[in-house]
C-alpha cells in the first residue's frame, strides 16, 4: 500500500503540470494571435506596397522597385535616414548614461518615503502626454523661456530633439537598470575595493561587467523607442528635422504609399538590426560572465 | 611592521537608534591568529568591516601597524577581508579572481602570473585556474575567497564567518587548513566567528564580544578557565552557574539551590563550575555539598552526562567517565565539588576592560 502511493501521485502530479501548461497556452493564445497575425499581415501588406507604384494616387499592380531605388537612393531619403540613425544614437548613449546613476541612487536609498519621491519623481515623464512634455519643452526652449537664453538656437534643431526625447526615454532606460543591479551578487563591491580597487576601477572591471545585460536591454530599449518616435521631433524639430517616421507621415499625407512603405519597413529592419546587434553584445556580456561554466573551456 | 598589527581604541558605532559598538578596545599582536567570538548581532562583524574601512565608527580609531587608519578607504589599506558568502567575481575565471588585487596595485605581469600560481598551490586550487566560479563547490570557493586575500600580502587578513556557509565535515577540515595557512604566510588572522569551539581551535586568543562590548579577552584556556563575567562563563562551554547567598550558619561558605559552596570571601559570588567537575557521590559523603536526585543519564562516547536536581527543583550538569559510572535514573545521590575547579565569577564582568584582565 504505502509503497504504491508514490506512483500515481506521481502521474497525478505530471498531468497536472501538463494541464497546467495547456491553460497557459490556452491564456496566451489571443493575445498572441492578435499580435502576430496583425503584426505580420502588416509587415506583408506594406512590402507588397513598396514594390508597386502609385499613379493618382491609386496603386496600380506591376513588380516595380522603383520606390526602394528612392528611399535609399535620394539625398533627402538618405538625409532622413541618417538623422534618425544619429539622433536614435546619441539620445540612447546619453539616457543610459543619465539613467545608470539613477538606477544606482534609488536603490541605495534607504528610507522608504525618500524612495517613494524619486520613483514618482522619475517616472512622472510617463505620466504625462508626450504631446503637453514636448510642448513643455518648446516653451522652455523658446524666445523668453527659462532656458531659451542659456540654450539659444536649440530649439526647432536637433539639439532640442535630443534634449526632449532623452527625458521622454529616461523612465524606461531606468527600469532594466534597477533590476540588473539588483541582482548584482552581494559584496563584490566591497571586495573589489577591499582588494586595493579604487572607485574607478572598481566600475570599470566590477560593476559595469556585472550589469552589461541591464545596460544592453536599457539601450535596447531606448532606441527601439527613439527611432519610432513621432510627436517630439516633429514638434522640437519644427520642420527642420526630420527623421524617418516624420517621413512615413508626410508622405502618407501626400499619397505617397509605396515610399511610406518602404520606409516604414526600413525603419523596423533599423530597429531589428540593432535589437540584434545588442542582443550579440548582450551575449558576449553573458560569454564573460559564464564562458568557463560550460566546463573546462581551457 | 610593528608588534602590535592592530590597535583599535574606545570604537563605538550606532546604525540608527542601535548601538552596535559601544566603546570597543583591541590590540592584535603581529603574526598572531586573534578571533572575534559572538553571539550574531554582538557588533563582531561590524568591527571587522571598520578595520577593514567598510564601515566608518562614529567614534575611536584604528591603528594599522602603528599609523591611524581611520580615515583610510578600504583599497589603502593594508588589510584584505575574506567575505562570509567569498563574494567572488562571478565574471571572472579562478585566475582572474586571484589576480585581481595585484592588477589593482599594478604588479607586473610576470610577477602576477607567479604569485597568484604560488598562492593557488598553497590552497591547493592549482588545478582550478580557468574555471569560473559558479563551477566550484562551497569549500573550493572559499578557498579561492582567501587565496585572492592573501596573495597581495596584507599585512592583516580579516575573516567574515569565513566557514559559516560550509557543511560540518569541511568546516573542521578547513578550520585545521586556516590554521596552516596562517603559519605558512605568517600573516596576522582576525576572524569573525559565532562558533566558539572553531575559535578555541585555531585561535591564539580570542576576545569574546556580546551586546557591542568586549566582554574578555584571552587564550581558549583563560576563557575556560577564568571568566571574567558572567556571559563569558555561559557562553564558552558549558557550565553550571549558581548565584549564591551568605551561608547563616557556617562563614566562608555561600549557598544556592541547595547547594552550599566553599566561597573564600564568603559573600554573595556567582559561582561556576564546569559538568566535568562535578562528581556524583554516595548521599552521605563527607565531600558532598548537597543533595540531588538523578533525573536523567545520556551517553556521550567518552562521557556520561548526567542530569541531576536538586532539592529547589534546579538542573545540574555533571560528566563523568562512561567506563567507570553505575548511576541510575531516580537515584538520590550527593553532589560534590572540588573547591581547585569551583570558579567565583567577577560581579560585573562588564567593568574589567579588555586585556591584561585575563591574561
């Protein structure tokens, strides 16, 4: 009797894990379904219209390539492009450098109040539409606001872009960071400085190594973010800069289809691209830190 | 180096409203194994951490081989901690690990890649060097934990409960290795422990700390021997205290539970005395100091602990030789005593400061 009791708990225990998985599925699935098959019959329908031509604004069917000879070939494309690239670079370096201190503050915070404040005080950008903050930033950048005298000519150029979208991507480069160096191992900081590390040191060889995938996935974040934004640039670029999902707009609004396809699908291959590429750096991150565990790697 | 490796002067150290450390003196001598023993929560880690320059005191000051430290960040000592969970580099191979102190200090390549293999052999890890940490068992970490503290030669190397994490078996293997290890390098060993037969082991001497203070200061023996208070004499092995009254009848003699003692000074003492010197006699005894009833008789290998009452109702502890006892449970039995290993306990031991008390 009592040996026998084990076995079909057992089995007992084993179809309900299965079961359990079945429910997961089960609880997934629409959400899953609505994501990839809006996402994907999307992404086809947008292909097949980059490779049509447009005539009065109908499309008319013929293969055609036309359209992504322009996209990457025209200056003013190639302008567009490459302001994204570089304002998609520069506000990601400078949020997760703002941010990695951030992070590193509020968990060093010990009364819980104090805590309580700077997170609200963080995340507030969040809380507020990107619309009212842009406007917030024109008003402080233009003639006569708080910091149009210090930060003369920012505005409505891609310096004021870059200002305002690095405080619209702040909150979100601020998450992965607080979970990454939340599970830095304990002490290793002291050890690092009780062997002689001075703080320098002790950031470069210690705790930047340590949190390399919270910064990957910070950065991630953040450009995936920068490069799709729409409202700021065009209110903090007043025109004069413009990056690809302006673009899209404009020539949606002047039915231009088949380029606003192309490059709204270039802008997903930029933003998939460099998902990869921080990905590989994220892995390599992950290579230094468990490289030897797969055994003796020597 | 001078001889005294460390002098610690009135430390005292508070985290919000709790006093950790209240008024802490120490000296360690050089080339001495000194350990920290205390019940967790006593402030002994704190105080390393301060020696260490983890921590700042919020009064008093630490002196490293004569020069005042106390302001002194932690990589500028000449101090290396081993930490209780070997908070070792996880990013890092075994090597790299070892390596990193001299890296810090920016020793030569050639002179890094001897050292650190002359240390790792000395550890017995030489085998180890490529592999990561998280590849390693409890005690191998640990071992990599003190070779990376050693290899910069500290002049002090601290111990946070550097055996704390292990299982039992390793822990009295390793206890034997820290031991050598000290020997071997010469080194001046503080260790932090709350495991008083590990510091009675390895230790040269011992300050026993409770509640923020220290308590006494001295070899195992002195500890045993002569408590200095009535904690140090509770806490290092066991023992039977009795606080004992003024005998009426007889003068030089103070009683408790049924007991009488022969007190020198008479008076009103803590009296301590150890299981093993209690001896189970026949009621009518002449030596007999009282009378108890047998309440319960274990074995123990080389011992017999027997449990005895006495007459109020009070447990009394009593070891005696397991080839050579006829005791039996419910017997009535006298209790006696030899005055040579009765110890009177200082009334307050909280006033006797630091050394030269015991030793």
């Amino acid at each position: 009797m009592t040996r026998e009791t084990p076995a079909p708990a057992l089995t007992k225990e084993g179809r309900g894990r299965t079961r359990e998985r079945r429910v997961a599925y089960a609880l997934v699935a629409p959400g899953a379904a609505y994501l990839v098959l809006i996402f994907l019959s999307i992404v086809l329908l947008l292909v097949s219209y980059s490779f049509r031509t447009e005539q009065t604004s109908r499309l008319i069917a013929p293969f055609d390539t036309g359209t992504w000879a322009e996209a990457l070939s025209n200056p003013y494309n190639l302008a567009v492009l490459w302001t994204t690239l570089r304002v998609g670079a520069l506000v990601t370096l400078l949020t997760v450098v703002l941010a990695y201190p951030i992070a590193w503050c509020l968990l060093r915070v010990r009364r819980w109040w104090v805590a309580g404040l700077l997170m609200f005080v963080i995340f507030s950008p969040i809380l507020v539409s990107v619309v009212v903050r842009s406007y917030g930033w024109m008003l402080l950048l233009g003639h006569g606001g708080l910091l149009g005298g210090v930060l003369r000519g920012w505005l409505y150029h891609e310096p004021g872009v870059i200002l305002a979208l690095v405080h619209v991507e702040l909150p979100f480069a601020v998450f992965p960071l607080l979970a990454s160096l939340r599970n830095l191992p304990p002490g290793v900081l002291e050890a690092a400085a009780d062997l002689g590390a001075p703080p320098l040191r002790r950031l470069r060889t210690v705790l930047l190594p340590l949190t390399a995938s919270g910064i990957v996935a910070s950065a991630q974040l953040v450009f995936a973010l920068t490069v799709s934004a729409f409202a700021t640039p065009s209110l903090l670029g007043g025109g004069r800069v413009t990056v690809l999902a302006q673009s899209v707009y404009q020539n949606i609004q002047q039915l231009r289809w088949p380029l606003a396809a192309a490059q709204a699908l270039l802008l997903l291959a930029i933003a998939l691209a460099v998902l990869a590429l921080f990905n590989r750096l994220s892995r390599y991150a992950d290579v230094r830190h468990r490289s030897p565990e797969g055994g003796d790697s020597r | 180096m001078s001889d005294r490796a460390i002098a610690v002067r009135s430390l005292s150290k508070s985290f919000g409203r709790k006093d950790v450390l209240n008024d802490i003196e120490l000296t360690v001598r050089a080339g001495e194994f000194f350990s920290l023993l205390g019940p967790s929560g006593c402030g002994k880690s704190t105080a390393l951490r301060i020696i260490a320059g983890l921590e700042r005191p919020d009064r008093g000051r630490v002196l490293l081989g004569g020069a005042d430290v106390t302001g002194t960040p932690p990589h500028r000592r000449p101090t290396n901690l081993v930490f209780q969970q070997g908070a070792l580099f996880p990013h890092m191979t075994v090597f790299d690990n070892v390596a990193y102190g001299l890296r810090a200090r920016r020793t030569g390549r050639a002179e890094i890649t001897r050292r650190v293999a002359e240390i790792l052999d000395v550890v017995g890890m030489s085998e180890f060097a490529g592999r990561a940490p998280s590849t390693l068992s409890g005690g191998q970490r640990q071992r990599i934990a003190i070779a990376r503290a050693l290899v910069g030669r500290p002049d002090v190397l601290l111990l946070d409960e550097p055996l704390s994490a292990l299982d039992l078996g390793l822990q009295l293997r390793m206890r034997r290795e820290l031991r050598r290890l000290q020997r071997q390098t010469g080194t001046t060993f503080v260790c932090v422990t709350h495991n008083q037969s590990e510091a009675m082991e390895v230790s040269d001497r011992i300050a026993v700390m409770n509640d923020g203070r220290v308590e006494q200061i001295g070899t195992a023996e002195e500890l045993y021997r002569a408590p200095v208070s009535r904690f140090v004499a509770g806490f290092i092995g066991e023992n039977n205290l009795f606080d004992t009254a003024p005998d009426p009848g007889s003068p030089g003699r103070s009683r408790a539970d049924g007991l009488t003692f022969p007190v020198p000074g008479g008076g009103s003492p803590l009296v301590a005395v150890r299981p093993e010197f209690i001896r189970v006699v026949e009621p009518s005894d002449e030596g007999a100091i009282g009378g108890a009833v047998v309440r319960s008789v274990g074995f123990l290998g080389a011992r017999i602990r027997i449990v005895l009452e006495t007459s109020t109702g009070r447990e009394v502890l009593a070891d005696t030789d397991a080839h050579s006892s006829t005791v039996t449970v419910g017997a009535a039995v006298g209790v006696a005593v030899d005055p040579a290993h009765l110890t009177v306990v200082p009334a307050d031991g909280r006033a006797v400061r630091s050394e030269g008390a015991a030793g």
